[in-house]
C-alpha cells in the first residue's frame, strides 16, 4: 500500500499560493520607467510591471500607463511584485506632446476631479501662451480648472496691475482664480479648501513654488522645493516623475515634473474655438457656422476683440494655437 504524504504549508506560503490566483485592482501611484507603484482599495502598495503593450485611442504615447490609472494585475513572483494585465477605461485625462520633435505624447495623469496650474508672473514668468494651452486641454477632456498665481510678495505695482487684468480676463471666461504666497502664507488655507476630497492634478514650470505650497499645505509631504537658476531665473527640476500622494485632510494631490512648454495633441483647427469659453460662447453669431475666427467677415468673435470684449492677449495665443495645429494638418 503506498504512503501519501501530506505537505504542511506555513502561512506565508499559503498567503504566497493564495495571491498567485488573486486578481487585484488599484490605482496607480507612481510611475517610473518600467515600474509603477499601485495602491489597493485595502490601501496595499505593490510595485508592478506592465504586461504587453497597451495603445489609448491610437495616440502613440512615451507612457501607457499614466499616474491615476485604474489598473487590475497579477501578485505571483517571489518578491511580492505584480503584473498589471488590465487598464480600465479613463474618465479623462491630461496629454501634451513629448517634445518639439517627436510625434508622441506624455499622458501627464488621468482620472482627474480638478486641474490645478501654478503659475508666476515674476522668478520664472509664466506666459499666458502656456497658460492658455494648458487650458484648452482641460477644456477638451471637461476638467474643471484653478489657476493659481504664486509668489504675490515678489510683485511689484506693475505687476500687481497685470495681474488685476489677467484675474478678471480668466474669471469672466469661467475660471477659478486664487492668488498665493508661501512666504506670507497668503490664501493657503484657500487652495487647501479646493483641494479637499478632490484628486487634483498640481502643475507648472519648475520654480514656480508648487512644491513649496504642496508642503505648506500638508507639511507632512515634505516634498524636495527647488532652487532657481541664478543666470536665467528658471526653476531647477526637483520632481522628476509624476507622483500622486494622499492628503493628511482629505483627497489625493498629483505632483509632476515641472513642465516647460505644453504641446497640444489631438486637436481639429476647426473645432480649437469650442475649448476657449469666451468664444465658445460667440460663436453661433458668426455669419458662417464653418467660422474659425481668423479672417471671415461677420466674425462675431472677431468683433468682440476689437471692441474689448474678448482679451486681445487670449485671442492671440488662439491665432498661434490654430496656425501650430494647421501646420500638423498640412500635407506631408
């Protein structure tokens, strides 16, 4: 008669067998190269790695998994790390072009409840160009969005006039606007609000003192605050790769690496005008319904530049954005 043996596991080896057969889905964290940091509705972290490859909506991207993502994967090596298997469908997200010559695209974070962009106008200077294309995105992907202008106590008279006009030009068009210093901890406790029971997406040029108000908000982040650059007064690169923290209050924060020129991807020349609201809101009283606001007469948008009903400098970065996306649609 032959003999059974009977194998007695430990329990962490029961644990190890019982995860192999676990699915698990999490949100991710953090991404870095070829790995990326998820965390579990049982707020478990593994680190994990990507299972073949993943395209979103034919865009070719430098990053198919993005910080926000909801992601289902595999726990089954030895070392506890998983294989993610699944991207689930994104309820939105923030993209811009790699670079000036590559044809692909950065997903900077999805699944977003606010965009939050930082912005200076002084030690670095923030162009309302940027500012403008970053809004456009927002716009395109329905992400409600807060300008922030940081560094009040650096501002002179002139600027604080400036200022004024750029407050009042964003907030007729529909946006939030909130002016900040660290230093003089001036409406701090404001952005703090906006941030509560939100996940947001924090972004800007580096220098701008978005990690600065990050740490004055929940000082327990202790994120690294860059240094400008003496000689051309642009910030220094302290993030350098998108992260998503929680908040010690309430609601998670995506920090990413300070951005210095924002490319639009995936835009129709035709269609730019419907992400800007000022002349989103003109523009069924165009003369001709295929109007895009450049040269036609009966332009009701042009109209309302000239007569300072839309911002002249708005209208401009518009000109520029539509003659980029043109040229992308020329014939090669």
């Amino acid at each position: 008669m032959s003999k059974v043996i009977i194998q007695r596991l430990s329990k962490e080896e029961l644990m190890s067998k019982r995860k192999e057969r676990m699915i698990i889905t999490g949100r991710v964290m953090r991404s870095t190269g070829s790995w990326y940091t998820v965390l579990t509705d049982d707020n478990e972290h593994y680190q994990c790695k990507l299972k073949g490859r993943f395209r979103i909506k034919g865009i070719r991207t430098t990053n198919p998994i993005a910080v926000g993502d909801k992601v289902e994967f595999v726990v089954g090596n030895e070392d506890n790390s998983g294989v993610i298997q699944k991207i689930f469908d994104r309820n939105n997200y923030v993209i811009r072009k790699a670079t000036k010559l590559s044809k692909a695209a950065h997903i900077i974070a999805s699944n977003l409840d606010q965009a939050i962009i930082i912005t200076s106008l002084v030690k670095p200077r923030t162009s309302t160009g940027f500012i403008d294309r970053f809004l456009v995105t927002t716009e395109a992907y329905h992400i409600p969005t807060v300008i922030v202008f940081n560094k009040y106590d650096l501002y002179n008279d002139d600027l604080k006039k400036r200022l004024d006009e750029y407050i009042k030009v964003y907030t007729h068009a529909g946006y939030t606007c909130l002016v900040t210093s660290v230093k003089e901890n001036y409406h701090v406790s404001d952005l703090k609000k906006l941030l509560d029971g939100k996940t947001s997406l924090l972004s800007g040029h580096s220098g701008v003192g978005k990690s600065a108000l990050i740490n004055k908000i929940d000082p327990g982040l202790n994120l690294k605050e860059g240094e400008l650059s003496v000689m051309h007064e642009k910030g220094k690169h302290t993030t350098t790769f998108a992260e998503m923290f929680p908040l010690s209050f309430n609601g998670f924060i995506i920090d990413t690496p300070g951005i210095k020129e924002f490319g639009l991807v995936g835009f129709d020349s035709e269609e730019l005008g419907q992400r800007i609201p000022e002349i989103r809101r003109l523009m069924p009283q165009c003369r001709f319904n295929n109007c895009v606001h450049v040269n036609e007469p009966g332009c009701a948008v042009i109209e309302a530049v000239e007569n300072g009903e839309i911002a002249r400098f708005r209208y401009v970065n518009y000109l520029k954005m539509f003659d980029d996306i043109r040229f992308v649609e020329l014939p090669k």
